[in-house]
C-alpha cells in the first residue's frame, strides 16, 4: 500500500483502511492455510459488523 497521509484523512476514511488492511491480513492466512474457510467466513463477519462496514454485493463501501 501507498504511503498515507493519516493527518488528511477522516476518521470513516481511517476505518475503511483499517478494514481492508486486516481484510487483505485474513485473506493472506486463508491462501496460505492458516485457517479455514469457515474461520475466515467468521472472522470476516465479526468484522464488518463490529466496524459498522457496509456491504453490497461482494465489495465493502
């Protein structure tokens, strides 16, 4: 990623980055097999919903 400069950013804008950054973290253990898809289903769920993201289809907004 990017250097960012967090001073600029707002705060939903921090979050969604937050998001994706441990997003692309569970994705990375799930293709390398550190968990499965079931631990990754619900580790994906639990944080979308505790972070308030939104989604639609297959992406977060």
């Amino acid at each position: 990623m990017d250097a960012i400069d967090w001073e600029r950013l707002t705060p939903e804008q921090k979050k969604k980055l937050l998001f994706l950054k441990q997003k692309e973290l569970l994705d990375t253990f799930l293709a390398h097999h550190a968990i499965s898809q079931a631990q990754y289903d619900k580790s994906l769920g639990d944080l979308t919903e505790k972070m308030g993201i939104k989604t639609l289809g297959e992406g977060p907004i």
